[in-house]
C-alpha cells in the first residue's frame, strides 16, 4: 500500500495593527504545535539597527545601501519567540516609541522587502521540511510573501478596538492616551497600506475575520478551525516540495 507523503501547513495570517494578529498567531501555532514568525519583529529590527547606526530614516538611499549589514534572526517557538540583530537580543528595543515611529519608512524601501522577504521564505521553508510547519504574521504574506500558503486569514477590526487594545500593550511612559494612539495607529496603516512595494492587503483568497467583537480565545478557535478544515480538504503542503 502506498502511505501519502509527509505534509505541513503553512499559514499566512495578515491585518492592520491591534487586530489580535500576534496573540492569535502565537497560540494557533502553539495549540497545533506549529513553528511561529513575527515577520513585523524583522522589519522593527532592522529599523532599530538602522537608527543605533545612524542611517537616516529618510534617506530611502542611505537604508538601501545599508540593509543588507544586519545579520537578523529570528527565534520560531510560538511559546519563546526570539529576534537578534548581529548577535544581540533585540527583543526590548525594537518595540520603542521612536522604532515604531520609522518603521512604515524603512520597511517600505524595496532593497529591505526583498531581503526580509526572503529571509521568511528561507525560515517558512525549513519549517516545512523540518517541522508540522508554521504560522506566519505580517502585512503582506498572503499576497506576497507565501501566495502559496495552504491558509490565508486577513484579520480586522475597528480603529476603536485597534487603539484600546495597542494602547493597552503599552507599558510607563510611553503609554500613550487613547486618542493618540489611534491616531499613531491609522497614520501606520494608512503609510503600509499606501506604499507602494507590497503593501498591507488582503489577498483574494483570505479568509476575512472581523475581530470587532470577538474574544482572543473565538479568534485562535476560529482560526484553529479553519486550519483543520483546510488540511482535511488540501492535505497541507508536502515536506519535500517546501515553500518558497
Ligand atoms: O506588526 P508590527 O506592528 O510589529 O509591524 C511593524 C511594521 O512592520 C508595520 O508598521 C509595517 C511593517 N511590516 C511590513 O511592512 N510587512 C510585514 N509583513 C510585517 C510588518
């Protein structure tokens, strides 16, 4: 009797900020024993070593001649996740106020998208091959980074929910009030959403979630339902073939 060959699932979950997007990823991954990538924590890392270097933010020259420097790696365990930058835990720094204030510009020069985008397809690869597989977060994976993923989810929310639940991540002085972090909130989506080079988008085949009114436990079931239902009707993506 011939036995079906190996599979993972490789999911691709996308959405503005404050929509649940890392808490949800995180635990699918966890419940489903699958690898996790933070691919907003490279972009955040790879503005941080653009600042401690004094790279101008605004010069789109200056951080294409720099952004290949940077060694960055990403740790993919959905209950530790990591990220260095040359060697260094980057983990506190690269969720700054002033981080992420430059980050929509930095990450949207193409020479930065090409290379973080191929670190994650390098990343999503191994966990195909070595791994269950794994649940990608970010603004354009599903309509760039991995248009192949065996499940697309686009989650939102509104810009009310977005702002109390961002704001209530942040911690001391840099807590923000309510109104300026919407305000920070829209003015970052409208810049991702408006780049040109990948921007934050759904992809045709995502599956949408409004995630409005919903608890983080119904978004990770809906999700972790989602995923059983695609792998029962695909079978997932077969290790030997891997992603890229
Ligand atoms: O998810 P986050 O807030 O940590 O992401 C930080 C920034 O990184 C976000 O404002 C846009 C950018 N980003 C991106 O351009 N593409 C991705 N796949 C993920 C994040």
């Amino acid at each position: 009797m011939e036995t079906a060959a190996p599979t993972a699932v490789i999911v691709a979950i996308d959405g503005p900020s404050g929509t649940g997007k890392s808490s949800t990823s995180k635990a699918v991954a966890a419940k489903l024993g699958l690898r996790y990538l933070d691919t907003g924590a490279q972009y955040r890392a790879i503005t941080w070593w653009m600042i401690t270097n004094g790279i101008d933010t605004d010069d789109p020259q200056a951080i294409a001649l720099a952004a290949g420097k940077p060694s960055i790696v990403s740790g993919t365990d959905p209950s530790a996740p990591t990220i260095t930058v040359d060697g260094q835990d980057a983990s506190g720094p690269i969720r700054s106020k002033e981080v992420t204030s430059k980050v929509s510009a930095v990450s949207a020069v193409p020479e930065v998208r090409t290379l973080i985008t191929e670190l994650q397809r390098s990343i999503t690869a191994e966990a195909a091959e070595e791994a269950d597989g794994i649940v990608v977060e970010g603004r354009d994976i599903g309509t760039t980074v991995l248009p192949d993923a065996d499940l697309k989810v686009f989650l939102t929310a509104s810009p009310e929910a977005r702002a109390a639940r961002r704001s209530g991540e942040l911690r001391g002085k840099e807590a923000a009030d309510l109104a300026a972090t919407k305000e920070a909130l829209i003015k970052r989506d409208a810049a991702d959403s408006g780049r040109h080079t990948s921007p934050l988008a759904k992809a045709d085949d995502a599956v949408e979630v409004d995630t409005t009114e919903l608890t983080l436990d119904q978004v990770i079931e809906c999700v972790v339902t989602l995923v059983a239902e695609r792998r029962s009707a695909t079978g997932g993506t077969e290790k030997r073939a891997g992603r890229s």
